[in-house]
C-alpha cells in the first residue's frame, strides 16, 4: 500500500491543505513533517486575505505571504492564492468607501499589488470568493452595489494581466446544490461569453456527516466541466455536530448559544461516528476518483482536527473531527479509509 495521500492520487488529483501562521513559520514539526508528507497543494488559511494582506490604504503586509509562497516552492508543492475579492474579511477602511471609483480604484490596486507580487509563483488564485447568495442571484456586496455585476468580470480581468500563468477560479460554498449551482454556471457563462478567461471552479465542500448531498456532487462535476473548466474541491471538511439551522422554531440566540447539546463529543468521538466519517469520505473519495479526469485538486481545509475552523464556527468552543488527521496529527480511520480506495 502507498504512503501517503499525495503518492496514492498522484495520478488522479493534487491533494491540499489549509496552511495557518504556525504552518508557514514551521512552528509545530510534528505538523511540518505531516504536511510535507501527505500534501502536494497549499491554500493560505487567512493571511492572503484582504484584510490582512491590505489593512489600510496602500498599505501592505507581505511577510507572511512571502514566506508562505516560499514554503511552497521549497516543497514542491503547487501554490493556491486565497483569494483577491471577497465580501469577507475585507479591510474596513473599503466597507467606508462611498464612491464607484473609489472602489474600482481599491480592487484595481489590490488585485495589481497582490497578484502581481506573486506573478509566476502562484498556480492558481481564487480570484473571486463567495458572489453568490443561496438562490443562485448575485450577493450584495461593497463590489456588487458599487459596481455592478461587471466587478467579476473586471476582477477575472486584472488578475489575468497581473500574473497571465495562474489558472483563475471562481471559488464558492454550496454551489453543488441545483439553485445557487445555476447561479454559478451562468457566472462562468456570462464571463466566457464575454472572452474573458476563466479556468475553473472551486467548490469549497464544507459538508456534514449527516447530510452529504452525492447526487448534487456528481451532477455538479459533470455540469461545470460540461463548461470547459477544471473543478477543484478546495475547502473540504465534514462537520460531525449538529447544525443549528438545524433547530427550527428555536429563537437565534438559543440556536447558536454554546450549548452541551450543540458540543456532544467535549471529550472523546464515538467510534460509531469514527465510523460514519470514514465511510462518509470513502464515499466522497470514490466519486472524486470516478471523475478524475475532471478534478484538479482536493484541498482539506485544515491540517488536523484542532486545527479546524469548525471548531469556532458557527458556535464558538466547540470540538469537531472534521478532518483526516487528529488532535496528536495522527491519522484517523478516515484517512485509512481514503488511502485504501487506492
Ligand atoms: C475561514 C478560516 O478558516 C477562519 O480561520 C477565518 O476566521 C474565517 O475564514 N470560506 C472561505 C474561507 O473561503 O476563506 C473561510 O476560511 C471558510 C469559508
């Protein structure tokens, strides 16, 4: 059996992960040596992300990114750019911004700066995060309501002239369901259509143990490579604990209070629900694998389960299993399960 789960999908898909600050500073060796390992792919967890890398007006921290580029060209591995206009964690100096210009000017320089930077380093950025809402219209953003739906066609634009190597991605969450999938499909329509390049589509693939959708997964490979384009699952993580837009009637506070009910398994998971996440991501791996040749990449968001966003999110203090690796970074049964397929 092979070691690792690069070696073991080298000829299927790049296998990837979410690299945090520690990661890029070689802070935790054990961790280091995990990723070294296994990973063949990096996505920057945060750092990338406007807010941090463009805090205030012309002003730039490159540090971290730097080294995280660096890190990935010391390892062999390919180099994700995450990601140059979202709604989210964006400085709040552009929020203020009152005029179109203004803004057009903000997104113009960012994506100049950044992706520029980085020209010839990065394998492919998501250039746009997030532009859609769940009914598969256009989310209302600083972006949209200043500059109308053209912004991701301008942002796919600069960022092609800025680094002309990077494949570019339109990159979202529950784009495989059917509506906001449509949504998606016509994004990408409207920018082909247009002459403007796009080379794939990321979808992110936070789901749950209990309510994986493959039916909605497998149409949404076949649809979106019906288009021309590569498609990357680039946040994957399977969340073991209850939703709470699960609790209807509940008011929101009682819905997303940290609740024991809401934190099953504070100390230990179940082996039963070991189980069920290993069987979950053999599921997931096999559909990957019956589409390979239109699959580039599969990036876990995390390294291990400590490491997990889904511990905080969307109810603070919690412990989820989310991921392959646990909190001694040492491999679940789902990771067996995932090497196995091979
Ligand atoms: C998350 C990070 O994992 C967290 O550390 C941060 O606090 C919030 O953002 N979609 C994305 C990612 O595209 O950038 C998000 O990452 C998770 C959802």
């Amino acid at each position: 059996k092979t070691q690792s789960l690069k070696s073991a999908y080298q000829e299927d898909f790049l296998i990837g992960t979410a690299l945090g600050t520690e990661h890029i500073l070689e802070r935790n060796e054990k961790a280091n040596v995990l990723i070294k390992r296994e990973f063949n792919a990096i996505t920057p967890e945060n750092i990338m992300k406007s807010q941090l890398i463009h805090p205030a007006p012309n002003r730039y921290n490159f540090d971290l990114a730097d080294k995280y580029v660096e890190y990935g060209q010391k390892n062999d591995m390919y180099v994700v750019g995450h990601t140059l206009v979202w709604h989210s964690q964006l400085p709040t100096f552009v929020g203020k911004i009152k005029s179109a210009d203004s803004v057009r000017i903000f997104m113009t320089e960012h994506i100049n700066t950044v992706a520029g930077r980085y020209a010839g380093k990065i394998n492919s950025w998501d250039v746009v995060n997030e532009a859609l809402n769940e009914d598969g219209t256009l989310r209302k953003s600083v972006f949209l309501n200043k500059l109308g739906e053209g912004y991701i066609k301008e942002a796919f634009e600069l960022a092609a002239k800025a680094d002309p190597n990077a494949a570019l991605y339109y990159n979202d969450y529950n784009i495989e369901q059917p509506a906001k999938r449509k949504g998606a499909i016509e994004l990408i329509k409207k920018l082909q259509a247009s002459g403007t390049k796009i080379d794939g589509v990321g979808i992110q693939g936070h789901w749950s143990i209990k309510t994986l959708n493959l039916k909605d997964i497998e149409d949404s490979i076949i649809e979106f490579s019906q288009l021309g384009i590569k498609v990357a699952f680039t946040e994957l993580d399977l969340t073991v604990l209850p939703n709470p837009w699960d609790l209807r009637g509940a008011d929101v506070n009682q819905r997303f209070a940290e609740s024991p009910e809401m934190n099953p398994y504070k100390d230990a998971l179940p082996d039963s629900v070991q189980t069920a996440l290993a069987n979950r991501y053999t599921d997931i791996f096999k559909l990957f694998l019956k589409h390979r040749d239109k699959i580039s990449r599969v990036t876990f968001w995390g390294v291990n389960d400590s490491h997990s966003w889904l511990n905080g999110f969307p109810i603070r203090n919690r412990t989820n299993y989310p991921l392959l690796f646990d909190r001694a970074l040492e491999p679940k049964k789902a990771y067996q399960a995932v090497l196995n397929l091979k």
